[in-house]
C-alpha cells in the first residue's frame, strides 16, 4: 500500500489537480491510504490528529509518496506523516519518493534545492534513503513510477540505516 500525501492537506488549488492526476492515472501501481481534504478536522488536538495519522493511514503503508508544491516544505501534517512513515514503531519503514511538481523552482543546472524540501524528506534523500524525482519525468511513462515506487519499496531493507528521523516534529505551519 502506498500513501501519498498532498502539498497541501486541507485540498483545492493546482496542487490538488497534480494529486489527483497522480492517483488517477496511476492508481494501478498501488492501493492509495491518501489522506483526502477534509478527512481530518482540525478542530482536534495536534496529539490526537499525528495519533491518527499513524494508525489510520501511515501503519500499513509500505511507501510513502509525498507530492512537493512550492509551500509544502512548511507543511507540518507532511512533516508528521512522513516521520510516522519513518518509525518503526509505526508498522515497520516505509519508503520514501518525493516528487517535485512543476511550481518548485529549480536551480539552472536543472537540480533541486535541498531547502525546497520538507526537511525531514531531505535529510532522507541527502542520507539515500529517499530517492527525488521531477513530475514531468516521473508521469512522462508507467515504467518510471513503477520503478520509483519498487525502489523506495526495496529501500526499507536494504537502505534502513540510511533513515533520518531524528528530527523534532514541526509544531506549526512555516508559511500559508
């Protein structure tokens, strides 16, 4: 099973096209555990919601997809789902994919910034655990995700003591 999370948890705008564009065109590749806008209020605790979050939707999935927009590197709900992925206590590791969706600006060499990155995604894929694609090469074929999404599957074994979960979890949104 695999769980994507969204730039954005609460839905609407582009970000939300390039999720469901994802889930749709890809949904044969796996079981999605998404996290939809609205499944979870926010009038609840912050104790509450990361309880949530691990048992209902991070405890079963085996890889973890995380869909980057320009803001999603402040988005404390991706930094929590990503650190439940990352707790064996959790149900085991999940792998980890990050994809970069069109509004992440790249640097002229065509690369990434490390700080456009959720941090706890970062430190992943600076350690090798997590493996960072670009959507339009990613969704250009089939081939593409489903080989992303078995090479992160295949890094919970053979790259667990690559993870990089140390990090204390985000307690509040670092931009709107």
């Amino acid at each position: 099973m695999t769980h994507i999370q969204s730039p954005d948890p609460n839905g609407g705008g582009e970000n939300q096209y390039y999720r469901d564009v994802f889930e749709l065109r890809f949904k044969h590749l796996f079981i999605s555990k998404s996290v939809q806008p609205g499944d979870i209020s926010t009038d609840v605790s912050t104790d509450y919601i990361k309880r949530l979050i691990q048992q209902d939707y991070i405890s079963d999935a085996s890889v973890i997809i995380v869909l980057v927009g320009a803001k999603t590197y402040g988005r404390k709900h991706v930094d929590w789902e990503i650190a439940a992925g990352l707790n064996r206590k959790v149900g085991g590791y999940s792998g980890l994919v990050g994809i970069l969706l069109p509004d992440v600006p790249l640097l002229p060499n065509n690369q990434f910034s490390y700080d456009t990155l959720p941090a706890r995604l970062a430190d992943n894929a600076r350690s090798g655990y997590a493996e960072i694609y670009a959507w339009d090469w990613l969704t250009a074929a089939e081939a593409n995700v489903s080989k992303a999404i078995q090479t992160a599957f295949d890094a919970r074994v053979g790259r667990a003591d690559k993870i990089q979960n140390g990090r204390l979890q985000m307690a509040r949104n670092l931009c709107d």
